[in-house]
C-alpha cells in the first residue's frame, strides 16, 4: 500500500501517528497485522518487506531504524541499498511499512541528508516531527486544543496558559495532565484554570516544598506538603518530587556544562526554565539534595511494599531527615 519515513525528536507526536495508523488495522487479527522491528539486519529487513501479509485486511510493519543512521555496524552496501529500493518500490498489496527515526531530544544528532539510506526513504511519504520551540506558545496551545478535542474534552485558554507555564513543551506530559482532568471536567468536559490549579502539581507547588527545604525552614515545607494533600495523594506527590530532584541534581552536578546539554540529560525541554533552575539553585548543596531525594527514594519503596502505616508521617519525617 504505502511505505513511509517518520524521524525527528518528538517521539510523543510519532507514537501519536503511529497509534491512528494501528487503530485503523482490524482489531481481531492484530496480532497477525501488527508488527514493530528494531533495527533488523539487512536480510530480516528484506523478508520483512517482501513478504505478503495475511488474508485479514491491511498490514502495518513499523521498523525503528536509529542504529543504520547512528551506529557504525549497519552499514549497507550498493547491492543492499538497491535491493531495499527495488522492495519498497514493488511494497506488497495491503502492507504498510513506516521506517522510524527518534532522535534523543536536544542531543544535536542529525540525519545525514547524503546517506544513500536517507535519500531512498526520502522518496516516500517522508515527515520530520520537530519539538516546539518553548517561544511558539501559540502553537503549543492549538496542540492542547486539538489533542483535549480527541478526549472529547474543551479547555479554556487560560487554562493552556496555566500548563504551558507549568510544564512547558513536553507533549506527553500535556497528554497525561489532559487525562487527569477527565474526571474533573465530567459532565460538561470544560477543562478551565481553577481545575488545573487544583488537580496538576505544578512545578511551583514541588519548587515551594523543595526550595523551603534547601533553605531550612522545615516548617513551611510541611505546610506546603500538607496544602497538596488536600488535593493529593502522598505517593503522587512522592513520585512527582522525585521527577523534579531527580532533575535538579543533574541541573547542579552539572552546572559547568552548556544549557543543552543539560536540557539532554534532565529531560526539561525548556531552556529558559533550566536558566531559572541553575540560577535558583546556586547557593543549594548538591549533598543535601542527593540526601533528600535518597530518604525520599527510601520512604517510597516501604510504603508500596506495604511497610508504613501512616503514610503522611513518614513522608512529613523524609522531608525533615
């Protein structure tokens, strides 16, 4: 039917496209019409191209190809690279074959647009998905609109600016935010600011707890804690604060390198956030936060292994170790 190249650093947006195209296979005989392929050697990538699918509908191979761009072992000869040609001009009826790219985001890796590989795939239905830019806020709102639509749900503009300034431009974690809010927005499935202030942890609300911490006044900290469990779960909090130390470890231990780099090891996809980060943290010991998201890491692992019976007071005595 189609053969298709799909690259770039938004994995979220790929996994998206990826998902429509699988939902649309016939769902009893998936198993026999589904297929991913990681990094296939030259002769598994050539029956997995010219063999004919099964009689039950349409067909989709997804093949994940990172390592014949960024590893040095698959490289293709002359020979290969035509045969592969010659496979994807002649795809089989009903098979749909999508080569995936996803490059690790702000890692400065490129595709080589003069790989012989590159130029084969490019003449196919080819598309680059490019992360926002964390300035085109604009953009970054009318994917919010068009992905709370797909929930069935309507949110409010001040609302996508509340989690725009909490989050970002990391798309999955818009998309998980958006499922939260489904129950809170039923019947009318209005998603509006107060209930995104009131059922998102924002990064405020972690940066309160933590910094008051850093800063020895245990007391507000508790209080912080306390204001969250209110609309809040210890464990997802626990979890969301360990995300957030998890970062600004990396944000300390490595405030000598340049702020892509550490944008690439933390995960944050905004720089002017990770530029707030390492100035905030400047006068924060990296021993006391190793020390807090340790005692944290401890409290979390007892109380899922069923050994705290009061969850609250051991995450309030982890918090002022």
């Amino acid at each position: 039917m189609a053969v298709y190249f799909f690259y770039g650093e938004e994995d979220f947006n790929i996994d998206l496209e990826l998902n429509d195209m699988r939902s649309k296979l016939n769902p009893d005989f998936l198993s026999m019409s589904y297929h991913v392929l990681d990094n296939p050697q030259f002769q598994d990538l050539i029956t997995a191209l010219r063999s004919s699918p099964m009689m039950f509908g349409s067909s989709l191979t997804v093949i994940n190809i990172n390592n014949y761009f960024f590893a040095d072992n698959y490289n293709f000869d002359d020979n290969q690279l035509a045969e592969i040609e010659d496979a994807l001009n002649n795809n089989q009826e009903s098979l749909d074959v999508v080569f995936v790219v996803c490059i690790p985001y702000n890692s400065d890796k490129k595709l080589d647009s003069r790989r012989k590989l590159f130029k084969i795939l490019s003449k196919f239905n080819v598309q680059e998905f490019k992360p926002f830019p964390s300035y085109k806020t604009a953009e970054i709102s009318a994917w919010i609109k068009n992905r709370a639509k797909t929930k069935k749900l309507k949110i409010n503009e001040d609302a996508i600016e509340v989690l725009i300034e909490h989050i970002g431009t990391n798309l999955r974690q818009f998309d998980g935010e958006l499922e939260k809010l489904k129950l809170s927005a039923y019947p009318e499935n209005l998603v509006t600011k107060k209930m995104v202030e009131e059922n998102c942890i924002s990064n405020q609300d972690l940066f309160n707890i933590t910094n008051y911490l850093m800063q020895g006044e245990k007391g507000k900290a508790l209080l912080e804690f306390k204001r969250l469990l209110d609309v809040k779960y210890p464990l997802e909090i626990l979890s969301a604060l360990q995300t957030m130390l998890r970062q600004w470890v990396i944000i300390k231990a490595k405030s000598s390198c340049s702020i892509s780099e550490i944008m690439k090891l933390s995960g944050i996809k905004n720089e002017y956030r990770v530029q707030n980060l390492k100035k905030n943290l400047k006068n924060v010991s990296l021993r006391d936060l190793v020390h807090l998201k340790e005692s944290l890491y401890d409290v979390e692992c007892r109380i899922k292994s069923g050994q705290v019976l009061d969850i609250n007071s051991e995450v309030e005595i982890a918090l002022i170790r």
